[in-house]
C-alpha cells in the first residue's frame, strides 16, 4: 500500500470516529494508538491535512503540537487508549500490529 493511500485510508478512519472532531482529551491517547502504526513522518502528515481542511477551528495544530510532545512524556492511560482504538475500530481501524517481517 502506498504512503498516499495509507494517509488517506487513515483521514478516512479518524473522519468516520471522530466525525465532530478530535476532543482534546483525546489527542495524547489518538496518538499513541497512530503511534502503534504509522511513522513520524506519517503523523506530521496527517496533522497537516486535518489542519489545512480545518475551516471550523476545532483543530488547533499549537494544540497538537503540545500533544505530541506530551506524548514523549505521558503515557496515556489504558482506559484512555482502549476508548480511543474502539471508537477507530467502529470505524474500521485495524488494530493488529503490522507483522515485523
């Protein structure tokens, strides 16, 4: 699968579990499980394409920004993370680890 394809099936999993937007309670635990997935590189791309088609400004990038570095720092709660990898799941998520081959 192609990064564009892999970028947009992503933007098309966080649309459809997130269709109002990504609260900000969850931006630390949303990216741990994108974590499990996707590259830096691939992060940054995707906030970038939420960013540019945000016109109703629920999407703060500085907030974002904070969240990933908080990330580094913060382990996001089980809880947290289980809520966040279901709701992707209804949406078509896969949340088994890519096999290591």
């Amino acid at each position: 699968m192609s990064n564009t394809s892999i970028l947009g099936a992503v933007l098309r999993w966080l649309r459809a579990g997130y269709p109002d937007g990504v609260p900000p309670e969850d931006y630390v635990a949303l990216l741990a499980v994108l974590h499990r997935r996707l590259t830096e590189s691939e992060i940054t791309q995707v906030v970038d394409e939420l960013v540019a088609e945000n016109t109703g400004g629920r999407i703060d990038r500085d907030r974002i920004e904070a969240a990933i570095a908080a990330l580094a720092l913060e382990k996001p709660g089980d809880e947290d993370v289980n809520r966040v990898a279901a709701r992707l799941a209804a949406a078509g998520w896969p949340l088994a680890r890519p096999s290591e081959d």
